[in-house]
C-alpha cells in the first residue's frame, strides 16, 4: 500500500503543470461565465434532505470498490457538500466543495493524459 500510495502522489507532483494549466482555465472560465451570468444562482440547493442522504448512500457503496469511475467520485463529493451545506456546517460545505475541485482537476488531467496517448 505504501508504494502504491508514494507512485500515486509522484503521479499528481508528476503532471503540475497541468494542474498550472487547468487552473488557468477554470479562472478563465470563471471569468466569461461571470460576465456572461453575473447572477448565479437563487440559492444553494433545492434538493431535499431525504433525497442527498439516499444518493450519497448509492454513490458511497459505488465508490467502495474497483473499478472506480470519475464521475461517481465526483457525485459522490458534490453530494457531501450538499449534505453539509443542509447540516449548516459552511466550513465543511467548503472543504468538500474544494475536494470536488480537485477531483475535477484530476478530471481533467485523465483527459489531457488520453489526449496525449
């Protein structure tokens, strides 16, 4: 476990540079969508509690075990943030948003990685 573990953070210190360049685009994205919406949203979630507490469950038992798929990570993160956001835990709201910025940035590294093959 501990080789699998330091292979997987040279990966990530490995492809800084595009962690650099995902970066950029996210702001730049950001950015337009800003300009082009500049109000976002009305509030933060209309799902109900019964709803993120069953399907954090489903994403929870898909993530258990390989193979492990981006996407139901990502569900998976959202759905944390929501929960917290419901709880009024803000300070955790935040942490699990910043998880799912990571998973998108991993995201968009396997991408960039499949474009490159």
């Amino acid at each position: 476990m501990k080789t699998l573990t330091l292979s997987l953070k040279k990966s990530c210190m490995r492809k800084k540079s595009y962690k650099t360049v995902n970066l950029t685009k996210i702001n730049i994205a950001h950015r337009e969508a800003c300009a082009k919406h500049p109000k976002f949203c009305d509030d933060f979630t209309g799902a109900r509690e019964w709803f993120i507490v069953d399907e954090l469950e489903r994403w929870r038992k898909v993530n258990s075990g390989a193979p492990y798929h981006a996407d139901a990570i990502l569900n998976e993160e959202i759905l944390e943030a929501l929960e917290a956001y419901k709880q009024g835990d803000l300070k955790h709201c935040l942490q699990e948003l910043s998880q799912c910025g990571a998973v998108i940035l991993r995201m968009m590294q396997f991408v960039q990685d499949e474009m490159e093959a």
